[in-house]
C-alpha cells in the first residue's frame, strides 16, 4: 500500500484496441480508486463506462504518464497536453469527451 500521494497525469490504455483514458489528480491512487467506485455507480463518462464495463479493469494497463509536485496550473496544462498529444477525444483514439484541464484536480 502506498503511504505517499503521487500527482500527476494517468493513462488507462486499452489492451485490445490501444484506446486510451488520460486523466489528472493530485492523488493517482485514490483517484484508481473513485473510477473504481464511479463505475459501479455509472458517475464515470458514459463512453469511458462503457468500455470498462465491457473489458473490465483487468482490460486496461493502468499508468503514470507524469509524475509532477503539486501544481493546479501545470496539472491543467498537462493533462490537455497529453489529451491532445494522444488524440483521445477522437472515438478511434481515445475515451476522453473533454479536451481536459478545466476541472479540479
């Protein structure tokens, strides 16, 4: 169990189709955590929900694209850069609906 917050950008990739699911968070582990509890409770984004549902969790690789100390601004601004880096508001890329960053991390 980690005893130390990691903020950061996180990835889920798909294993079978390469989709990915880029996402931000002061606390990466706690924030595996509430996807974990939103997909039950259908809170995640309905696309991203739909593919956790039909691949499961076991389906994605789960990852930290960057590691960085706790800064709102610069977590925005990498979480649209890494959207955008990985073109995952495109249905053929990626689960993302927004293009990030303008949201609480």
């Amino acid at each position: 169990m980690r005893k130390n917050k990691v903020c950061g950008i996180y990835c889920f990739e798909n294993k079978k189709n390469n989709k990915r699911y880029i996402g931000q968070s002061k606390d990466i582990f706690n924030r595996l955590s509430i996807h974990k509890s939103d997909m039950k409770r259908r809170k995640e984004n309905q696309y991203f929900q739909r593919a956790l549902e039909k691949y499961g969790f076991d389906g994605f690789d789960f990852y930290i694209l960057e590691e960085i100390k706790y800064d709102e601004y610069l977590l925005n601004k990498l979480e649209i850069y890494y959207i955008s880096l990985y073109d995952t508001t495109n249905p053929k890329r990626g689960y993302n609906i927004e293009k990030g960053g303008n949201k609480p991390p």
